[in-house]
C-alpha cells in the first residue's frame, strides 16, 4: 500500500511525542548532573505531606520537581495523540499511540522507584533505557503514518541491519552502566553500582568500534547493491550520529566528564536511537 493521507494535527502529535520525550532525557540528565535526583526525597509526593516543594524549595528540589511536571505535558500529547489516532480508524495507529500512551505513566512508576531506592543506579540504567525504547516506537508511529502496510524486504541487507540495530543498543545499555560507576550519580549520597569505571569505559569504547564497524559495512553494502536512496540516507545520518556522539564521549572522558558535554552525550544517546531505528525502518521497508 502506498502513502496514506493523515490529519495535520495526527502529524504534528505524532513530532511532539518524539521531541518532549527526547527532552525528557534530557532534563532527566539535568537531574542527575546537578546532584538534584532527590530534590524531591519521595514520591508521588514532593516532599511528606506535599506535592510541591513549597518552603523546602531550592534549585535542587525545583530542578527535580520541573522534571516531575514534564510528565504531565508528555501525558497531555500522549492522550492527544491517541484521540487523533482513533478518529484517523487506523487500527495500527492506535495500537502505536495506546502503547506509547501507556508509557508514560509507566516511567513515571520507574522514576518513583528511583527515588524510592535512593537513585539505584541499576533502577536509573532501566528508567533511562525505557525513555529511549519510547523514542524509538515514536520514529516508528511517524512512519506508520504514510506507511501503515508495508512490504518487508528479506535477506542478508536486512539481517545486518538488525545486527546494527542490536549492537545500537548494547551500547546505550553498557553507556548506562557506566554511568552507574560514574561520578554523577544524581546525589552525593547516592550509591554507585561498584564496577570499574576505567574498565567499563574501556568495554564501551570496544562495543561503540563495533557499531560504528557494523554501519559503515552496512553503508557499504547499500551502496554497492543500489538500494533505494531513502536507507541509504538514513545509515549515512545515523553513521554521522555515531561519530558526533563517539567524539563527544571521548572529549568527555579525557576531560573528567563535565556536565556540559554529559548533558549533550544524553541528548546524543535519544538521538542514536531515533536514528537507528529509522535506519532499520528504512533499510527493512525500502518501497
């Protein structure tokens, strides 16, 4: 089936969930990185007693009570795009925006544990993975808009490219657990997950080669067989990506992680997974 006509509207829902729940990471990192993970001690409330932080609030608490009120507008365009998606009858659409509704609710239950555990790290690894599974589907239910029947390709070319895609997320997993063992834990008090920094940045680096490895032979072999322009675009951005957010990584660690450029590798790990998922879309789905 070929290019289907949405609403306007559907459309500029279907931008805004992708864009607020890549803000989200990276407030989310703006939490950790100023130490303000436990700005607000418990939850659902602020503080005992409270919602908000009212007379114990200080940047800290805000910082974190502001990142605790983007869910409500993540939640606002969540039931604004299942509503524009029931109206368009499109039944994959709905599932798409019920699932993608159903999620954010369900970090908000994660980040609650997070704060509950005192900021485990192990818990604030899952919570962050979760963020950056959302945007992938949100790249998904943009292309489910014009193309809601596809025609997968087989092959080869495809099985590398979901190879690509596995190895995309084994590195934002071990990113995450790096982080963990890392000095930016979200609170000063906050427990670390007791692995090696040096060796861990040491098995990040290894698995990044590998991605970075596996989409330029992936490119390569979009090019050499003459596959349609669209993949051969979307690896050539994402490859882009990986080398953007690889030198970012580097920078940072020779430069004792400074919470500019941490923010910015966040921002660049909500990239990557959009990338790679359109990447596979595009390479999985050429018509």
């Amino acid at each position: 089936m070929g290019v289907i006509p949405v609403a306007r509207s559907l459309r500029w829902l279907a931008w805004a969930t992708l864009v607020a729940n890549c803000v989200l990471v990276v407030t989310g990192g703006a939490v950790r990185l100023t130490a303000s993970g436990l700005g607000c001690p418990t939850w659902p409330r602020c503080h005992e007693g409270s919602f908000t932080p009212h007379g114990a609030l200080d940047l800290h608490s805000a910082i974190e009570f502001g990142n605790r009120m983007l869910t409500f507008v993540l939640v606002a365009i969540a039931v604004a795009t299942f509503v524009a998606a029931l109206r368009s009858g499109r039944r994959e659409l709905v599932r798409l925006a019920l699932v993608l509704a159903l999620g954010i609710p369900a970090q908000a239950v994660i980040g609650g544990i997070t704060v509950l555990t005192d900021l485990n790290p192990w818990v604030v690894s899952f919570h962050l993975l979760c963020s950056l599974a959302i945007i992938g589907l949100s790249v998904l239910f943009l292309r489910r808009l014009d193309h809601p029947d596809p025609t997968p390709a087989r092959g080869p070319v495809l099985a590398l490219a979901w190879v690509t895609f596995g190895a995309a997320w084994l590195v934002l997993y071990v990113g995450t657990v790096v982080t963990g063992s890392g000095p930016h834990a979200g609170d000063v008090d906050a427990p670390r997950n007791g692995l090696d920094p040096l060796q861990l940045s040491q098995l990040h680096a290894d698995v990044v080669f590998l991605f970075v490895g596996l989409t330029v032979g992936l490119l390569f072999v979009l090019l050499a067989t003459g596959a349609a322009r669209g993949a051969r675009t979307a690896v050539a951005v994402l490859l882009c990506l990986e080398l953007g957010q690889g030198t970012i990584g580097f920078v940072q660690y020779f430069t004792d992680l400074p919470i500019v450029l941490v923010g910015f590798h966040m921002l660049g790990a909500a990239l990557i997974s959009a990338g790679v998922t359109w990447a596979l879309i595009q390479v999985r789905e050429p018509g």
